[in-house]
C-alpha cells in the first residue's frame, strides 16, 4: 500500500506537472496516472486502496465541493435566478434525450437501456468545473455577471437531477415502474439537503463564535459535519430524498454569510487540503477507467458521444436565453458544462453488474464519455476564459 501511495504521489504529480508546462490540464496527467497504474495496465495500485476508492473519491469531492461553498455568496445566487435553475436540468435532460433517441439507432440497444446509456453519460463532473469556477471568482473573471456561481450551482444540481433519473431507470429495466414520487425526489433533496446545510452551518457558527477553538479544528469538524451529511443520505435514501453535497455546499456558503472573516481565513486550508485529494481524485477515476472496453467503442460509439454533447450545449444556450450574458460568456458556460468524470466512473459500470444486457455497451460509452470529455472541457475553461469572459477585480 505503501509503495502505491509512493506511486500514485510521485507519478501523479510529475505527469500534472509536466502536462500543466504543456498549457494541458494537470488533471489530465493525473487520470493517465490512474490509468497506467490502475489494475487494467500495470495493475501497481494495492487491492487495499482500490477497495475503498470511492470512499476516497467521495472524500476529495467533499472537500472541493465545501471549499465551493465557501465562496458562494448566496447574494450573488439570487442575482442569477432562472438560468441557474434552468442549468440543472435542460442540457442534462436533452443530453439524455439524444442518447435515448439515438444509442438504439447506432448501439443496437433497447430505448429504455439507451435512457440508462444516457442518464450515466450525462453528469457532469464538479471535480472537474468547481476548482476551476473558484479560480474565477478569485481573478474576477466573469464576476460581473456571475457566471462562475452560476455554472457552479447548475453543476452542483444537474449530477441530482441525473442520478435520481438513473435510479429511476434502472429499477423500470428491474421491472419497477416510473412513478411520480421518483421525479419528486429530485426537489425533495434539493430542498432537504439545503435546509440540512443551513441549519447545520448555523450551528456551528454559533459554536465556533461562543468557544474558542482553532481554525485547523474548525475545518476538521466542518470537514467531519460533511461526512455525516453524505451517510445520512445513503442511510436515509430507501426512506427520504435528502442531498448530501448540495448540504455540504449549503453548509459552506452559510459560514461566509454569518462569518465571512472565518470563511476567508479557513479557505486557504482547505486549499491546501485539495493539493492532496484532487491528486488522489483523479488518480482513482483514471483507475477505474477499464482501457479494455475502449477496444469495443467503434465510430458510432464516439458519434453517439459527441451528438449528445451538441445537444447539451443547445441545452445550455437555450438556459441563457433572454440573460444579459452576451455570446462569449455563454459559449464560456457551454464549455463548461462537457468535462464528465466523477460519476461516469462512480455508476458505469452499475448497470453491468445488475444484469443490464447491454451493461458492457453502457460502461464502454461511459469511459469513453470520460476520455473525451474531460480533455475536452478541462482544456477548453482554461484557455478560453480570458477571451470569452470579462475581467472586474475581485472584491
């Protein structure tokens, strides 16, 4: 275990490294890590670590979704409104709509495995879009208008909205029924999972203002209250829609509104926090990624991909219609809104392992919805965002 940590720290690091000098996402250079020292190549990444890589993955996300929070001025929330809802859900569900419609036609697949293909393809990645909207908002960029905020709620929404559809689908390919009740879970944990985080960060700020307790504690128990807002939604899941991450963020954000001066001195830990689980993130998706089943993924497979990513970024136009966002910014939200990882890698290969029939046909699309994707946004935010959006010092 030991010598895998050794590998996946020196590899990963100097692959980000020398693909950052290359002006290429390090983060690609940290999924080749995982790749290459995952168990489908040199197989070098100890059964141990792998056993628990979601947890480890889930973890990272924690910490890069509260440092969001920490940088989410729910004043600036309000100001964005309907797109911001509309972000959730439009480009995921015409995404989802493509794939449907289309994967039956060039897959050879049922439609309603097809809706399956589509509801795991459709999420995008906040691992991938969160680090890069908080790096907005420190440079100013597109803070006139918000849009870091923005893209960073949609973002947030849109893997809820997608996972409770693939939840949905799923239990009707295992002979359950699409009901009603299974499209209201998705405000329910919206709702739920917001109330959560306020009520909690309310709390804790009342404790940290009355006790004196040092910032690197602090962060430990926001750090811990996250953890508990997660299992209680896979314990509660059977039982009540509630959203573990959207109360993470809540969480976050309801400490820079009722204590800005900790928000501010405890983001630059949890900074130096992510260092170290942005590398172990992306290390364990890239680890996940099956490089056999790219073997089977014909030009259909990659047509089915990149339809589908036409129509999502129609979504996000259609989203910004009647805003005050000009081309640019919202061809800057488009590109955004491709970079998939996390969950493709978390639920592709689900539907396999639960007897879907074309259970390999959907995780091979789903890895290389990653391969394509990720490159993709990643590049695509951070060589454009200086020409597409407009730049106003941060306060």
């Amino acid at each position: 275990m030991l010598f895998s940590l050794a590998l996946i720290l020196i590899i990963g690091f100097s692959l980000s490294g020398i693909f950052n000098r290359l002006r290429i996402p390090g983060l690609i250079g940290m999924i080749l890590t995982g790749v290459l020292l995952g168990p489908y190549v040199l197989d070098l990444i100890s059964d141990k670590i792998l056993n628990i890589s979601s947890d480890l993955r889930e973890v990272a996300l924690i910490v890069i979704l509260t440092r969001a929070g920490l940088t989410i001025d729910i004043n600036d929330l309000k100001k964005v409104g309907r797109p911001a809802i509309l972000m959730c859900f439009v480009p995921a569900t015409l995404e989802i709509l493509a794939i449907t419609l289309l994967a039956p036609i060039f897959l050879n697949v049922t439609y309603l495995e097809a809706a399956i293909m589509g509801t795991v393809v459709a999420a995008v990645s906040p691992a991938i879009i969160v680090p890069r909207m908080i790096h907005l908002m420190e440079s100013g960029h597109g803070k006139d208008k918000n849009i870091p905020q923005l893209i960073m709620a949609g973002a947030s929404v849109d893997d809820i909205y997608v996972i409770v559809l693939f939840t949905a689908f799923l239990g009707m390919y295992g002979g359950g029924d699409f009901t009603v009740a299974s499209l209201l879970s998705v405000p329910i944990s919206i709702i739920s999972g917001l109330l959560l985080g306020i009520i909690v960060g309310l709390v804790l700020v009342h404790i940290f203002k009355t006790l004196h307790i040092r910032d690197t504690i602090k962060v430990l128990i926001i750090l811990s209250s996250s953890f508990i807002f997660v299992t209680l939604e896979n314990f509660l899941g059977p039982y009540f829609a509630i959203s573990g991450l959207l109360a993470v963020m809540a969480l976050g954000a309801t400490i820079l509104k009722t204590y800005p001066l900790l928000a501010k001195r405890i983001m630059g830990k949890f900074s130096k926090i992510w260092v170290g689980a942005e590398l172990m993130l992306f290390v364990l998706v890239g680890a996940a990624v099956d490089i056999n089943y790219l073997g089977n993924a014909g030009v259909m497979s990659v047509l089915l991909i990149l339809s589908a990513l036409v129509l999502r970024i129609i979504g996000v136009f259609i989203s910004l219609l009647k805003t005050k966002l000009n081309f640019k910014e919202k061809l800057y939200c488009a590109i955004s809104y491709i970079p998939k990882a996390t969950v493709q890698a978390a639920i592709g290969a689900i539907p396999l392992t639960a007897g879907v029939e074309s259970g390999n046909t959907i995780l091979t699309v789903a890895v290389l919805a990653i391969m394509i994707s990720a490159p993709i946004g990643a590049i695509g935010m951070d060589n454009t965002y200086s020409k597409l959006l407009s730049l106003k010092s941060p306060s």
